[in-house]
C-alpha cells in the first residue's frame, strides 16, 4: 500500500524516512495484522533550483535629535543562499527613509545596501518612528523578506559612542595559560547620557563590566580571554557596544585569537618609565633609549606608538625580535611648553604576542628659570645579560651657572661590570669638549673642558657625559641588582643637587 505525499512548509529538498503504518484487517473468524511502508516524499524539483533571500539583519535603528546632524548611514547586506540568480528589489513606506541602491542581483555574493535617514522637519517625540523594508524577488522561495526600521527622534542631540581601540589580538600556547587581559575604553563624544550595554559572539570571550553610561567621561571595560579547551586555530569574534538612543549604534571591536602549538611571544620592556626634565624657554632635554625584545617563542613584530605632541619621536617605529633586544631613541620637544608637570605614554603592540600591548610611561618636567640645577645617572638597558654594553648617561638640568668645566667620579660593582671595558664619551651638550675618563678598580674619573666659546649656558638640560660599560656578571644570581653611583662633583658642577646620584641595573641569565 502507498500514499503519495506532498511538502508543506518544508525547505526545499528535506527528505523524509519511510514510515511503517500498521493496519487492522478483519477477515471472516480471523484477524491479522498487516504492514506496508509509506514512500519517501518526493520533493518538487522546481523548489529546489529557487532562490532564497538571506539579510545580514531583521532590525536596523537609527537616533538623531531635531537640531542635530544626519545620523551615519548603515549597511543592509543581502546575498542568495539557494540556487540559480536572485534579482530583487527593495522598496519602503516612509518618505524619511532612503535605500542605495534600490535593487541587486546575486548568485552567492553580497551585496550592500546603504540604509539612510533624513529628519529634517521632522519633531522629536518619545516614540519612534517606524518603517519597514521590503525585499522583494517573484521567484524566490521566501519571497518577501522585511526589514523593521525605527528612528528614535529627540528633541535634544542625542549621545554618541565613541570605543577604543577598534581591535583587539590575543595569542596563547595549546594547553597552556590564558593570555594577558586587555582593555577598551568608551565614552560619550555625543550630548545627554550614552546608556549602553556591551555583547560578544563568543563563548571564550568576556568583558567586565557588560554595561556603562557616560556623559563625556571615560569607562574602562576589561577584555579577557578562556583559551582552555581550544584547539589550535585561529578564532574570531565581535564585541557590540549599543545604545538604541546613540547616533551611532552599534559599535563593534573586532577580536582574534590564536593558539599555537608553541610559546607564543611576549613582549618584553627594558624600562617601565622614562622622566625628562627641561627648563621653560630652554633647550629640549637629552634623548633616552627603550630596549624592546621578545621573551618568548617565534618572532614579535611589534609597533610603537605615542599619544602626545611633545613626545616628538620614538625611533624606530616598529621592529621584530626573536629574542635579541633592540634599542629605540625617545625624543621629547619642550619647546613652548609653559612650566609644569605633563604625562604622556608609549604603546608597543604586538597582535600575536600574549601580552600585547605594554605601555611605558613618560613624564615631562617643566621647570622655571634657573629653578633645579640638578644632575643625575641614568642606565639604558636597565637590565640585560652577560656581554650587554650598558650606557650610563651623566645629565645636569637647570644649571644655575654656566658650566665650561666639571668633574666627577662614577662607581660600579667590578662583580657586575668589567672595570678593563670602561669608554667615556661626550654628551649632547658637550659635543665640541674635550671630556675623558680614568677607571681604577671600581672608580671612573671623568672630566670635561670647553672649547673656547663652547660653554653650557644657564637652565640648559641634557647629558655631559656617557659612560658605556661591558657586563660580566660574575657571581649575580638572575634578578639581582647592582647600583651605579655619581658622586665629587667639582669644577662648574660642584653645587649641583644629585637627583638622582644612583642607577640601578638588574642583572638577567
């Protein structure tokens, strides 16, 4: 026995399992129990071989306030998830409303459609107003889609969110840790109160809080990451930060992840924080050294970057390591800054590194006219291994009078520096002197004499003097430190302040 059946409300070309139906058959004094199988469903062919319609959205909402700026455009993507060609067009109900353009065709690809609004004459209200979009193609098998459009109109200009950075990398070994957690930052760079809440696509991602307001103030929201369980792989996700009432709802930060089977890079920073000092309408203080290495596996190619005007260079810009350290020159440009204290930092980032990115921090002294007149030692690297050339620059700041001749003694722990690989050089306000040096054991006499007409004038700031020594190491454990000290200031210098008179450099294996 076989019953012929015909789809309804099924998606083109679901098959169905033959179904056992039992029957009763009353036959004279006897009864049987018979089976017979129902057919397979066979679909139409022709719903096969149709179009469907896919949207990338069902609801799109817009924000804008009477008085305010045109609220950004945003994109409706369309594309054929079935066979042959969809040709459609779009058409909508309202006359605040646009669609760019009004009509594609697609055999698989995407398509954008921009989505626009124009409030202009319109009144804000507490409701909102309404419209639908529809997509129409005759021979599609869902045909029509729509698309609800609702643009919330205030009589104030509304909020906007503004979110950094736009992306985020982490990177973890298989079965390892989970990587550093990082930040974004959002706030309101919009009017009124920016009201939002923050969503991910992904289970091995989290952030905290999950929500926020702003009235121009900063939030900081922390992004961190599960690797454990996963493979290795490359993974992406979308963090959503939205507000139904912002001009510019939804922002997103994009974020990859990758696992790999071996270590993944770490960023490593020779100094956490580097102070300048300089004085009003002086000359701009000496340049200082980062040391940037890898301190895990492969290879970090990293980037840097710095968010002041006054931080003038770091350079270079970028570099990659394997695990050797390179140095980057710090130049900082005083000019026209009026006296006071100013705070900047640079960002090394590295997408692929686990602990991406690390920020050190930089300040600027601004002191008036003859106010500091200081001197002080400082190390570049700050720590390093066996055979690392360290410098040790010598820098005065504010001097009260000007210098045409110094002296000075420098001491180091022999244990720690080779006492035979010891070269004085001159600094960048001593270009033209004459500047040497003497070591005995532990102990480098230094001394410099200008030229004639060369001296250092009052309130300058910068090195005199650069001291390189060559690291041995010796009996220092890893971790260990050893202090470099300046100290007989005589000549020009003698009633110089030391600030500091020591350096400390740590010792690595």
């Amino acid at each position: 026995m076989d019953a012929e059946m015909k789809p309804v409300g099924e998606t083109p070309g679901a098959g169905r399992r033959p179904a056992t139906v039992a029957l009763l058959l009353l036959l004279p004094g006897l009864v049987l129990l018979a089976r017979c199988k129902k057919s397979p469903v066979s679909p139409d062919a022709a719903l096969l071989e149709r179009p469907i319609i896919w949207l990338n959205a069902s609801e799109i909402s817009f924000s804008a306030s009477e008085a305010g700026p045109v609220p950004s455009s945003q994109e409706l993507r369309i594309r054929n998830s079935g066979k042959n060609a969809l040709k459609y067009t779009l058409s909508d109900d309202a006359p605040w409303l646009s669609i760019t353009p009004a009509e594609g065709s697609s055999t698989g690809q995407v398509n954008g459609h921009a989505i626009a609004v124009d409030a202009g004459g319109m009144t804000g209200r507490d409701a909102a107003y309404t419209a639908t979009i529809t997509i129409t193609c005759g021979d599609a098998y869902n045909n029509p889609q729509k698309v609800s459009v609702s643009l919330n109109l205030s009589k104030e200009p509304p909020p906007e969110i503004s979110v950094l950075p736009g992306s985020l990398a982490f990177a973890a070994q298989a079965g390892g840790g989970n990587p550093s957690a990082q930040t974004i930052t959002i706030r309101n760079s919009g009017k009124s109160v920016l009201n939002y809440a923050i969503s991910d696509d992904a289970g091995w991602l989290d952030v905290n809080p999950s929500s926020g307001s702003s009235t121009g103030e900063t939030r900081n929201h922390t992004v961190t990451v599960n690797s454990s369980g996963l493979a290795e792989g490359s993974y992406a996700a979308v963090i959503t930060i939205a507000d139904p009432k912002a001009a510019n709802s939804p922002q997103r930060v994009s974020v990859t992840l990758q696992i790999s089977q071996q270590p993944p890079p770490t960023i490593v920073v020779s100094r956490s924080g580097l102070s300048f000092s300089a004085q009003a309408g002086g000359g701009n203080p000496s340049p200082q050294t980062i040391g940037i290495r890898n301190g895990g596996g492969g290879t970090l190619a990293y980037t840097v970057a710095w968010d002041t005007e006054w931080i003038l260079s770091v350079a270079p810009a970028s570099g990659s390591s394997t695990g050797q350290e390179n140095p980057h020159t710090v130049t900082v440009n005083s000019a026209g800054l009026a006296q006071g204290n100013y705070a900047g930092s640079i960002t090394i980032a590295a997408p692929g590194a686990v602990n991406s990115p690390q920020v050190v921090s930089v300040t600027l002294q601004i002191t008036p006219t003859g106010g500091v007149n200081q001197i002080s030692v400082s190390c570049s690297p700050s720590q390093g291994y066996t055979n690392t050339t360290v410098s040790f620059p010598i820098s005065i700041s504010g001097n009260s009078r000007a210098i045409s001749a110094f002296g000075l003694d420098m001491t180091f722990d022999t244990a720690m520096f080779d006492s035979a690989s010891v070269i004085v050089n001159t600094g960048g306000l001593t270009g033209s002197w004459y500047v040497s040096g003497n070591a005995s054991g532990g102990t480098v006499t230094i001394g410099g004499a200008a030229f004639s007409g060369n001296s250092i004038p009052v309130g300058s700031s910068g090195s005199i003097a650069v001291v390189s020594l060559k690291v041995t190491g010796g009996s220092y454990g890893n971790g260990q430190t050893s202090v470099v000290t300046i100290r007989s200031y005589k000549d020009d210098i003698s009633g110089m302040t030391p600030e500091p008179a020591t350096t400390t450099f740590t010792y690595r294996r």
